[in-house]
C-alpha cells in the first residue's frame, strides 16, 4: 500500500487545535481588545504633564540659536562675495 495513498480528508492535529481555538474565539473579543488597548494610549499619551517654564526656555533657546545660525551664514555668504568683489 502507497503512503500517500490516505485519506485526503484527515485534518492534522495542529490543524485541528487551530480550528478549535478559531471556533472558541468570540466575534466580540477582538473588538473588546482593541477599545481596551486604545483607551490604554490615550490614558497614557492624555496624562502627559503640560510644558514647564524650563521646557519653554529651551525650545527659546534652540530657536535663538537657530535664527543666529542662519545669520552668521547670510554673514558668512556676504564676506565671501564681498572678497569676490560681488555686492549683493
């Protein structure tokens, strides 16, 4: 007799576990998850403290440095045209 010769019908054990944890499976289940999971973002992500006067400072600072910066390179750029014998 052919090894292969069984019938095609026969549902392996680990197919059947899967059909059996599938039939278990409630439609609401998965729906309930995800609102839990989602309530659980927005408690953490809504419970974030607001800025504070040292957060402020810093965010001044970066955007001081910033506009200096961009300065010193409009500067920059002026003295290099102007060694070119370029006015702008």
């Amino acid at each position: 007799m052919d090894s292969l010769s069984g019938d095609i019908h026969t549902v392996s054990p680990i197919q059947d576990n899967f059909q059996q944890e599938m039939e278990m499976i409630k439609p609401g289940k998965p729906l309930s998850a995800l609102v839990l999971v989602s309530a659980l973002f927005v408690s953490v992500y809504g419970c974030q403290p607001k800025e504070g006067p040292v957060e402020k400072a810093g965010k001044e600072v970066d955007k001081a440095a910033a506009t200096v910066g961009q300065q010193i390179e409009k500067a920059g750029d002026n003295i290099q045209d102007a060694a070119k014998g370029e006015k702008k």
